[in-house]
C-alpha cells in the first residue's frame, strides 16, 4: 500500500507542478492537498502549498528564494539589472537541480531556446522524475518549429501527466504541423475533454480544415467567432468558403482578416485569386 501510495503522490506532484507553471494555483493546491492527505509528513508538499498560498503576496519570499542561496542571488542580481551576475549565480554549482532548471526557464524567457534547451536537459539528468522539464523542453522544440523533438518529449511527459490538457493540445499542435492529422485529432479531443478551451477549439478547427472537412470546419470556425473575433478565425472562414466555392462570402471573410492584421502576406494574394474566380463566374 506504501508503495502505492508514494507512486500516487508522485502523480499528484506532477500534476500541482503542471497547474503552478500556467498559474493554475487553486487547482494545484488541491492536488498538494490530496498528497496531504495520503502523506501528512510531506514536508515538500507542504513547503509547495505554502509557497502557492504566499505567491500573490509581493512582501513574502518564495520557498526556493529562502533556502536555495544560488536562486537567492540570482533573483538579487536580477533586482539589480545585472544579467551577467544573475546568470553567473545560477550556474555557479552545475549539480544544483533547481539552479539547472531556473536558467532554462530564463532563456526560453528571453527565447534563447538552444540555452533553454541544453539546461532543461541538464537539469532532467539530475532529477529524471520531474516531468515539467519534458514540457520545457518541449516548449523550446516547438518554439523554433521542431516539432519532432517536440513530440518526443511531449510523449514523454504525458506519460507522467496523463489529465494534461496543455499537453495533449501541444501534442495536437505538434501532430498537426507534421501532418499526423488523426493523432492531431485524438489530442485535441482529448485536451477539450478536459478543458473548453478556446484556443484548443481553434485547433480543432484547424484540423478540420487540414483534413479537407470544409464544412465541419467552417461550422466550428462560425462557432467561434462569437467569443474570438481574430484575423485567423476569418482567415480559415474565408478559406473554408474558398474551398466550398462561396466566393463572395470567401472575399468578405478574408477582408476582415486583412483588416484586422496586414502581417499575413499572402492573405492578399489568396484574396486577388478568389476575386479572379469569383469574376470568372
């Protein structure tokens, strides 16, 4: 039952963990709660609940802060503005987890992602079991379009997270930009079980789309239109019209979307090939 129960805490750390990292902090106090619960001794769950109950609190130091003297400098030198330093205080002792783990979140910050990445690995060497660097990791891969190291890494942290709905959405993302489109659609459904999001609805939207199921896609892109009124839902409804030949509601849709944001380039030459088709008629 010990091991059990210690392979259940394991779980719920995961968990809390995942919810802290996105602010999530009510969800992941629960789930130090529940280790609570199984383990009333857990001094690290009690010091993380005692930190998520403080964090809002700009007069209280953090758990790490207190006893972890490198993060201690660091978030000094920060304060400071002195960069170097900061960087210098977190790399000063190469077998320090949360030091490790600290710099890489700095760089994916500051999207330098080859650092994130190399001191995300780091830090996973010397604490295999703390999932949240496979979700780093897999951050940085997708931020500089590898998605394939993404992936492996998502799949490994789902592993460990099995009611991550911010995986499953980033494994759909990640699938859908390689072309698995199936499996892009079994992780957003998958990620909306969980949680209605709306940018996982506009995923699953997009995979729609991706699939050549035009009207389904359009139907899910209407739908969001009444909460996110974005160039690039009117660019997929436009694009979705496109394909169903409804030229003119294609121009319309694709109009607003130029409005709204003049960054897509080729937004105005897929808006001059409609009207071409739709003069033709």
């Amino acid at each position: 039952m010990a091991a059990a129960s210690s392979e259940l805490t394991e779980d719920y750390f995961d968990i809390a963990a995942n919810y802290a990292v996105y602010g999530k902090y009510s969800d992941a106090i629960i789930y130090l709660d529940k280790i609570l619960q199984l383990e009333p001794s857990s001094e690290e769950a009690e010091n993380l609940k005692d930190t998520l109950l403080r964090v809002n609190n700009p007069n209280s130091k953090s758990y790490l802060t207190t006893k972890n003297k490198n993060i201690r400098e660091a978030k000094n030198f920060k304060m400071q503005g002195n960069n170097s330093k900061e960087i210098s205080a977190l790399t000063a002792d190469g077998r320090d987890f949360w030091s490790l783990y600290t710099l890489a979140e700095y760089y994916r910050n500051c999207e330098d992602y080859k650092n994130a990445i190399y001191y995300y690995q780091k830090a996973s060497e010397l604490k295999p079991d703390y999932s949240q660097s496979s979700l780093g990791i897999a951050l940085a891969y997708s931020a500089v379009d590898d998605y394939t190291n993404a992936l492996k890494s998502l799949n490994k942290y789902i592993e460990r997270n099995k009611e991550s709905d911010i995986a499953y959405a980033l494994r759909a993302e990640a699938n859908m930009k390689l072309n698995s489109l199936n499996d892009a659609e079994n992780d957003i459904k998958k990620a909306l079980s969980i949680d209605k999001n709306l940018s996982y609805l506009l995923t699953d939207a997009k995979i729609s789309y991706l699939k050549g199921e035009y009207q389904t896609a359009r139907r899910k892109f209407d739908a969001l239109c009444a909460n996110l009124q974005t160039a690039e839902v009117y660019k997929y409804l436009g694009l979705c019209d496109y394909a169903l030949n409804s030229y003119a509601s294609a121009l319309l849709n694709l109009d607003k979307a130029i409005i709204l944001s003049d960054e897509d380039k080729n937004l105005h030459s897929k808006y001059n090939e409609i009207k071409s088709a739709l003069e033709k008629k």
